[in-house]
C-alpha cells in the first residue's frame, strides 16, 4: 500500500512554504513519526512527519520550490515489518561507527531545524553524533564538540601546514558566495521596508539610572531563583514598567487601521528574539496581569522554542508593543524600526557606568539610553516623551511598579 506525503495545513495567513530540505532519500527505510522534510514559512520552520513505517518510494518536489497546503510532496510505500526497518536502522548506525544505544532510533527526527542545518553544512548523519539531550537529542553543542574532537584526532603533526616564511608573498583566493534569502529574511526586508514607507516614523530618546533595579535584582535574585526556579532578568522589569505606561498612555498602545484608530484595553508586548533564521518577536499576553516570575518563565519558553524552529505562527502574531534589547550585543543606541501594524517600539541598550550629578556631587551610575520610535501620524510628541518619562521613572524607582503610580 503506498501512501502519499502531503504539505499539511499552513498556518492561517500563510499561503504558502519553501521545501528547505529533505532528510532521506528514495528506497530509505522510514520510521513512522520521522521527520522527512522541513518547509520554510515567513516566521516558522514546519517538520512534516512519516505517517507510517515503510520506504520511500518517490520524491515529487525538490529543495527550493515553492509548495501550497495539500502539494503531494512524496510517496512513501507503507511496510507492516518493524523487525526490517529496526534492521536497517542498525545496519545506518553500524556503517556510521556507532551502536544503536548510542543514539536511539529516530534521533535525526528529534533534532531542530538550525542542528540539521548545521549536519548537512558537514555532511554528517545524525547517528554520528552522540546526543547529550533527553531520549538522545542533539544540541549545536553536540555537534561542534563532534567536530572540534574529529579535527584533533585526524589531524598528525606531520599533516600540520608548515610555517610560511615572513618573505613568502601569499596569495588568497578571490571568491564570492550567492545564496537566495530565506523565506523568514525576504519578509522581514518585506516588512521594513513596508513600515518605512507607509508610518511617520520618529524617534525620541532618554536615559535611565538603574541603580535601583540593580540594587533590587543583586538584593533579591539567589531567593527568586530558589523560589521560582527562574532568573530574575532586566526584561521583566522593562516589560512591566511599559505596561504601565501604556496604560497611562492609552495611544501608544494603538494601531492605525485605514483611517481608524483601535484603542486596545490588553497589553501583549512582543519581545525582539535574535535567531539563526533571522530576528523573530514572540508575543505574550496581558503583560500587566504578570508576576515578575511568570513574566521571565513564559519569556524563556518561547525564546528557546524561537530559537530551536518549534515556535507556532499564533506565538508570534497579535501585539500591541514591542521591545527590542540592542545591548545585548553591545549597542549604545539606536533608532528601532517599527513592528506594524504597532504605532511604538521601546529600544533598550547597553548599560554603561557614567559620571553623573547627584546631589551636586560627581558620581558613577548604571545608565542606559532609552529609544521610543513612534508613528507620528497618531502619537503626539509630547504623549511620546511622557511615556518614556514614565518608563524611566518607573524604573529609577521600582517600588512603584508594585504600588502602580
């Protein structure tokens, strides 16, 4: 009996996908709940599973096309024996150099899409690689140290390249590399481009001391841990001090709609994630009703699901505010761009200590700029400075985030 392998239902408004990959070829034995194919979305990686055990007969579209919901993709021959797909699973592993114990049956199909990019860019097979995640998954750990023990082991001091003497001229090789852009990259340029043409954007900045924060954080941080099983972070607080603001601010926290404005009564706040794909912005919801715990739980969860390509379409859609964390990676400021169809976006920076008057005296503090981008079509300039103030104020003294003044 043969069974055809389909494009699954799309997430709703997304009309179509890019196949990235296939991860067997035809006449492989295939274990039912494998991971065949991953298809490329405008925000998620989409696995598509064996919906039986068998070998796979036929591949009807290759890498790089782009399918609908319901494109037969390929055929796969249903086999009722496990005893000869177990076989053959062994046979893989033992050409491979490893026992079947060391990585369990299936480990290819447990691995995320950014982990089978990073085997096929070395041409190894998962069963290669022994996994240090639970039921033998594998992390980029996994396969770095793979590679890093692999390269100390092949290579002898006689292969080693011989030092080039300081008047030996050494010529490099002129190249260029062209790669098509990922569906995720293609629609952030899309997007941007969309929010510069279409909104007024401007932006207005300011600078907080955290003093208090991190007084607070250093106070408080081995009891939160040990309570909540959660790092108390910067974010939570940033987070909680918008969404205070925005309720203070009724319009920040509004969308342009044709000629309309829609006021939003909830807080869903989008936090800018950094990716192997590109930049992705989960969303959580009704920010204000949060504790500081479930805040940084919740934040933690969708950050790694981003990252790993397990994140849904409905985790990264709706909200009503965004914040973006350039220092990270060390930004002192910068001008963010818009998540439309949101009317502002809060951009965080490095915190830097910096001399500052306090009490007429010369001090060191923890600062950090403050950047609010914002559609200059509805939100006024001055009800975009108060609500930075308001932000700013909120966190030089945190007390009133549990207080709400």
């Amino acid at each position: 009996m043969t069974i055809e392998i389909k494009v699954p239902q799309l997430p709703e408004s997304v009309s179509d996908a890019m196949l990235v990959a296939w991860h067997r070829k035809p006449g492989d034995q295939i274990m039912r709940g494998e991971n065949l194919v991953d298809l490329e979305t405008d925000k998620v990686v989409l696995e598509v599973p064996a919906p039986a055990s068998g070998v796979l007969q036929d591949i009807r579209i290759k890498n790089g096309t782009t399918v609908t919901a319901g494109t037969v993709l390929a055929v796969l021959a249903e086999q009722d024996s496990a005893a000869s797909l177990e076989d053959a699973a062994s046979d893989r592993a033992a050409v491979a150099g490893v026992t079947p114990a060391a990585t369990p049956a299936g480990a290819a199909a447990k691995t995320s899409p950014a982990v089978r990019r990073l085997l096929e860019e070395h041409d190894l097979d998962a069963t290669m690689v022994q996994g240090s995640g639970k039921d033998g998954r594998i992390s980029k750990a996994d396969v770095m140290a793979f590679l890093k023990a692999d390269d100390s082991t092949n290579v002898t001091p006689g292969d080693r390249t011989p030092s080039v003497p300081a008047e030996t001229a050494v010529v490099v090789e002129r190249n260029e590399r062209r790669v098509p852009m990922t569906r995720l990259r293609a629609r952030i340029a899309e997007r941007l481009l969309a929010a510069q043409q279409s909104a007024a954007m401007l932006t207005t900045f300011n600078e907080v001391d955290l003093t208090e924060v991190m007084a607070l954080r250093s106070r408080y941080k081995d009891a939160f841990e040990k309570e909540h099983g959660v790092r108390l972070g910067f974010m939570s607080f940033f987070a909680k001090a918008s969404a205070e603001a925005l309720k203070k601010f009724p319009v920040v926290n509004a969308s342009v709609e044709g000629n309309d404005v829609v006021y939003h009564n909830y807080y869903d706040i989008g936090i800018a994630v950094s990716t192997d794909r590109g930049l992705m912005v989960p969303v959580l919801r009704d920010v204000d009703q949060m504790s500081f715990a479930t805040f940084e739980t919740e934040l933690g969860a969708v950050a790694k699901r981003a990252q790993d390509g397990s994140i849904s379409m409905e985790e990264l859609t709706g909200g009503t505010f965004t914040i973006t964390n350039g220092g990270v990676f060390g930004s002192m400021m910068s001008t963010p761009i818009l998540n439309q169809p949101q009317s502002a976006i809060l951009g965080m920076h490095t915190i830097q200590q910096r001399p500052m008057v306090i009490n007429n005296e010369i001090v060191a503090r923890p600062m950090m700029y403050l950047a609010l981008t914002y559609d200059h079509r509805i939100i006024d300039g001055k009800d975009s400075v108060q609500f930075l103030v308001s932000i700013k104020q909120l966190l030089e003294d945190p007390s009133r985030l549990l207080l709400q003044i």
